[in-house]
DNA sequence: CAAGTTGTTCTCAGTATGAGTCTTTCTCAG
DNA sequence: CTGAGAAAGACTCATACTGAGAACAACTTG
C-alpha cells in the first residue's frame, strides 16, 4: 500500500489525526432593487481582508446541519430574516470551492448557495460582520453591467453549467472596480451566469417578484439580470403563451406604472417548474466558442 | 455574542478544536459501453456498507490538492488511467452533499463530481475497494432506462439544475434493483439528469466518443443518455447545421455499420462550447410541472 | 438475389421568433 | 385643459426551426 492510501485509511478511522479541511458555506443573495441587481455582502471584521467586502457565509455546524440549512441560516442571520421566514426566497447549491490556497489561514473548502429574493429589507451585519448591504452587482462586475454587446470578461471562457468549481484561484483579468475577498468575485460571476441561464429554462424570474406582479414587473427582472433591454410585445406574448409560467389573479393594478400607461393586468407564478419552450437570450453568439 | 457566533469564531482560528468534517470527492464516471450507458462503480472493502457497490471517490488531501485535482485523482485510481493522460475526459462538478447522516461514522461532506468519457479499459480496484467495474446504469436506476415514456421516478420533483444538494437524505421510493451505499442513488440520479440536460446546449456528448466518429455513433449516444430513439433525419440535418459542433474530417469510415448501409462520413468534434441553438430532448412535458 | 439496415438528402406543414405597428389608457409639463 | 410621452396589450408579417415522413443509394446477411 503506498502512503497515500496509507493515509487515506487513517484518516477514515480519525480525520483527527491529520490536517483537517474546514467546510464553509457562501451565499450569493441576489435581489432587485429599483431595477437594478444587488448582491448582499458583508464588510469582514478581521483579518484575512479585514474591511473589504465578502460574500456572507460562514462554518459548517459539524454533525448538526446539512449544507441547505447551513445557507440557509447564513443568509438569515445577514438578512435579518427568521431562517423559516425565509419562504418566498428561492435558495439552490451553486457551486464548491476547494483550491488550498484560497484561504490564508488553512484550507477551506466552501459550498457556495445562489439565492433569489423578492425586495427584502435592509441588510444587517452579522455579529462577526463590520457591516452589510445590499450592492449593485456592477460594483464587482469589471466592464459593469453585462450588456450584450459587452465583451464578457467574467464569463471568459467558462461554459455555463460547467461551473468548473474547486480550483479557487483568482484570476479576473483586467479589473476595474473593488475586488471581494477570497475568491468571491468568481463565485459572485459564477453566480450571476448561473442566475442568467436558470431563468432562460425556469419560471425562477418570479421569485424577485413580491405577488402579484406585472408582466412589465417580470420583464424588468429580465432586463436586470441579462442586461438588456427586451422586446416588450414579444415578451409579453412569450411569458402568457408559456403553460404555467404565470397565472392571472384576475385583478388589475389599482395605480398604473409611475410614468403614465394603463393600469396592468396582475399575475402570480404558476405551477411550472420549466419553462417550454425556453425564453432564450437574445444575441449570444460571442458565448459559443 | 452568542454561543454559536462565539464557536464560529473559535473554529476560526483553531478548527481542530471542534468537531472535524470530513471532505471527500466522489466521482460519477460515465461512459458508453454496447449502446449503453454505464457507470464506474467500486465494491466497498470494509464497513460500512461492505461488499455494497459504490461510487468511486475518497478524501480530499488536504493542503495539498484542489477539488478538480482530488477528483481527477480518484478517477485515475479506479480506471488505471495516469491522471495526467485522462486527456479526452470531461470532468466537472457536480454538486455537493452534506447531511450530518449521511456516513454513518461521522460528518462527511462530498463533493460529487461528473465525467464522461470514450470507451475505457476495463476498471481496477483502488487498494481500498474489493473490486471496480462498469456496470450499466439501468441497473440502479428504478424502473430501467429513461425512456421518454416512463414515469421518471428518478427525478421526480427535481427541477435540473437545481439539484438542490447537501440534504443528503436517501428518500428514492418505490426500488427495485440494487442500491448503491450512502446517498450515491441520489448523486448518481442528479449525474445522470445532469448529463441529460447537459448534452442538450453543449458538445459534450462528443466526449463520450473516440474521434473520429459518425454522426450515427453521435446519435447512438444521445439516445442512451435519453433513453430515447431520434429521428436519424432531423439529427443529421441538426447536428450539421449547428455551428462549431462536429467538423468533417473529410474521410469516411473504412467499412461500413456492421448491419449494413453506405460508408458513414467521418467527423471530430468542432470548437463550439455551446449548441445554438440547443438540441432538445423529445416531448417533457412530464417534467415540466 | 432478396430482404433488411443505414447514411444522407428532401419536402411539407406546424410552431416559434424578431421586428414592427396600432390603439388605448395613463402621467406629467405647461 | 391640452398635448407629449410612456406603457399595456393585441396584431401583422417574414423568417427560422422542428417533427414527420419519403426517397434513394450503398451496404450487410441469409
């Protein structure tokens, strides 16, 4: 047996005995907040990157939660949320991150959440926090927002779904504005190109919706998180020719929207877990190679 | 501060102080084998879940390898492949899972990973398994393969891509066949329905042959990861008009398929990362509620 | 040689998409 | 009060993509 297997097999009987690997959870939060993106973080308390900003997260409670209920009560405890209160907030494994040197102090291995929210309230800091805020996404996103004619620089080379999670290095080129500690901005990009591919196929456009909501109110979350601006006939016809996207609650919106334009149908989400056929992105051509 | 807050802080700076978590990979390996899908599997040499089938996986080494490299290796171990000729193997992340219960020795969470490959030798027992193997997926896939008419008790409930992780809870119903030890029924049902999904908007179902290859062999691997038969016409005429999928080699095959018909042209797969637009799976509209 | 398979190309009808128009209902500025 | 501008929603039209099927040639096996 040679001595990796050797301590392979040690380490299964008493992880104890040998350098152990912390496990960690982070959550890319996102919400929409007048039309635009945020992304919750958190400013750290200490040291590594004492000040800076960094996606909330935080241990692991060995042997007393999984790692859906460790993110879920991380995001709560940054959001100020009862963790069952949680409900409406859409909360999905996005991705791990393992490379051993992603954390100065020691290996850390971390699962990273996505998650979707309607409006929620101001964020609150954490008691091992110096603060927390809901940010525009721009702020960490090099080139600003991700327009369609943009060229890209987060998603450089990365093919959607194929997150390739694990390695930790940070490599983001030619950066513009602040960075987020650790590995952050990449998990924060790969959050944000995941958040963009989930509502091409799912319904999950309406869980940044408190209910009901417009149709101009969804095609606004579009707009968000692609980036660009939509075809407003053609989307509306989309999203109502789609079964079970959107079901109408019959009513109508008792004020129009703030700039003049009768008053709107209102809608709550529907019973579809996908949607059939997709809402694909305009214009993606770049992506394909 | 409260006491959870203050272990967070301890475990912070001094983790061997506390409960470890365990952190291991394990790897669902894909490959074709007679038209069939099959997946690598090991016999567990000790308890718990001796003499049961599992997937192929085992500790991070921590400080000293990355999630990706620490998959790469386990995968390497169990074909007897070097791991740095896994070349034309695709390998990416799959999810995580982290129930407290999920070994029953202690918190372990592992991260799972997905890789397709060409034909592969036969598999060889890592030093701590009784015995590797291919063995078809059917065979721990309740109700045989997917096809398009099944119930799809597999994936019942879970939307793809959101292969909501990390619960680790074993819940799969009503089962018929073999099973596979800790939550490895579940990690291989989110690979399979990840692979499903995957070789819809990407190329990878190219990564499963060896090149050259016709565009019959290219189907016959998309019908064994759907588990449905295509029409030979459309696929053809798809697969040629999607940019940068497959490219002409130029050749045709020296002898024809062994049941007859002209020689197939030859072809290796293109440079897209991405199919656009995206080869859909025939009618789901099970899976769309 | 006949029957059966496969590779490849076509046709045709149905559906979805992008771009644009039009009407109606509002708000806001003057 | 009025006119400009914005938005909701319903239409039109040309194009693209899809599923189903047919056709035909090049092979196999019995």
């Amino acid at each position: 047996m040679d001595p990796d297997r050797e301590r392979e097999f040690l380490a299964e009987y008493d992880p104890r005995a040998f350098d152990p690997i912390a496990v960690t959870v982070d959550v890319v939060a996102l919400t929409l907040r007048e039309e635009r993106l945020h992304v919750l973080a958190v400013r750290r308390g200490g040291p590594p990157f004492e000040g800076e900003w960094a996606l909330p997260g935080g241990f692991v409670q060995a042997g007393r939660e999984s790692l859906d209920e460790g993110a879920a009560r991380e995001l709560a405890e940054e959001t100020g949320l009862d963790p069952a209160a949680l409900g409406r907030v859409h909360l999905e494994q996005l991705g791990s991150y393992g490379h051993p040197d992603r954390d100065p102090r020691m290996h850390v291995v971390s699962i990273a959440y996505l998650a979707f929210a309607p409006r929620l309230p101001d964020a609150r800091a954490g008691s091992d926090a110096a603060g927390a805020a809901w940010l525009p996404v721009e702020a960490f996103s090099p080139a600003g927002q991700p327009g369609p004619v943009r060229s890209r620089p987060i998603d450089q080379g990365r093919r959607p779904g194929a997150y390739g999670g694990g390695t930790g290095r940070r490599p983001l080129p030619d950066e513009d504005g602040p960075r987020l500690a650790f590995d952050h901005d990449r998990i924060l990009a790969d959050g944000l190109e995941r958040a963009r591919a989930k509502i091409e196929y799912t319904p999950l456009a309406t869980a940044f919706l408190p209910e009901p909501f417009t149709i101009g109110e969804l095609r606004a979350v579009y707009e968000a998180v692609w980036g660009a601006p939509l075809h407003a006939g053609n989307f509306h016809r989309k999203v109502l020719s789609v079964p079970g996207f959107v079901e109408s609650t019959g009513e109508t919106a008792t004020r129009p929207g703030s700039r003049g334009g009768p008053k709107a149908r209102l809608y709550r989400a529907g019973d579809a877990r996908l949607l059939h056929p997709p809402l694909l992105r305009p214009d993606r051509e770049d992506d394909v190679r």
